[in-house]
C-alpha cells in the first residue's frame, strides 16, 4: 500500500460507505481499477465498452452493497462486472470471426492487414505489452475469462471455479491452456522482439 491508502480491509470498506463513508467507496475504486477495467477492457475488445461496464459496475455497487454476503469483496465485484459483460455481448449482433472461413477456404485472418506499429514508434517494453494483449485476445473466451480472472482479479482458482459455476479441476484446465496457448504463440513472437 502507498503512503495515505486506506489500509482497511475490502469489507470493512464496504461497511464504511453503507454506513456513509463516501471516502471508502473512493477508496474500493482505487483498489481494483486498474484490475477490473483491465478485465473489462480485455473481455470486451473495445476501450468504450470497458469504461462503461466500469461504470455500471460500480453503480451497482454502490445501489446496492447490502448484496455483498462476505467473502471475498473481489470475486462479488468481478461476479457482478462478468454479468453485465455477458449481457453486453449477448446484446452485440453476432460478429464474424477472424477465425471463420471464406468461401475459398482461406481465414478472415490472413486477409485482415495487419495493425502492428511501427517499431520505431513505441519503445520494446509497450510493443511486447500489446503482443501479449494481443495474444491474450485471441484465447477462446472460456480460457480467456479464466486467465484474465486469474491474473488481473487476483481470484483464486476456487473463487473462479464459483463464479464460473464450474468444478475446479476444469478453471484449472482452462488455465493451463490457456498458458499453453500463450507460451506457443508467444515463443517465436519473443525471439523476434529480442532480435530487433
């Protein structure tokens, strides 16, 4: 913690601002900012669609902290950001997937120009940031959730098995190919940064 962060703990913060404590919510936000809109940003594929699941997230937080029953502050925050997430993409029309084929056989992937900045323009530490993002993004969306629930909300793979509604052993699989995944696609993408 920095020096003047509220060093009380998730639910006694959120006792603090039901009982009208304005500076533990601020506090709250600080905490798991840049987790959960990093989430959000990741699940959601667009800046604007974080922010605003952001945003809705915390508002139904704040109108109603009573549903918080203990446990673990963070796994109720991401329950309720997931939720809205999914009720946001199943919202979206359905989109065509990179990864879908065209009549010919080829994938929408390989005529897609590619987007990477010049190398020149970023410095080494932002590009492999945004290949790994990149990479991250491309993880079917089970594995994606999962890693992203690991890594960004801090949750353990119980509190992911619960929120997920599914047996441990199979957040646990999700995580490991997930890994996998990353490491495959990563390994040659990492021996190009390193030689530039």
């Amino acid at each position: 913690m920095g020096i003047g962060e509220d060093t009380r703990s998730d639910a006694d913060l959120l006792f603090a601002f039901r009982n009208g404590d304005a500076m533990a919510l601020n506090a709250l936000v600080g905490r798991y900012q840049g987790p959960l809109h990093g989430y959000l940003r990741a699940m959601s594929g667009s800046a604007a669609d974080a922010d605003d699941l952001f945003q809705e997230t915390w508002m139904r937080v704040i109108r109603n902290p009573g549903s918080f029953r203990g446990g673990a502050f963070n796994a109720w925050l991401w329950r309720i950001a997931r939720n809205l997430l999914i009720d946001r993409l199943r919202r979206r029309k359905p989109a065509i997937s990179l990864d879908d084929m065209t009549a010919e056989g080829t994938a929408y992937r390989e005529l897609t120009p590619g987007t990477e900045p010049d190398p020149g323009d970023e410095v080494a530490g932002a590009e492999i940031g945004r290949v790994i993002a990149a990479a991250v993004t491309r993880l079917p969306p089970d594995q994606r959730d999962v890693f992203l629930l690991r890594t960004q909300a801090g949750l353990t793979f119980a509190e992911i098995a619960r929120l997920r509604h599914v047996p441990l052993n199979t957040a646990l699989g999700r995580m490991h190919y997930a890994v996998l995944r990353l490491r495959q696609e990563l390994g040659g993408m990492y021996t190009i940064l390193r030689g530039r």
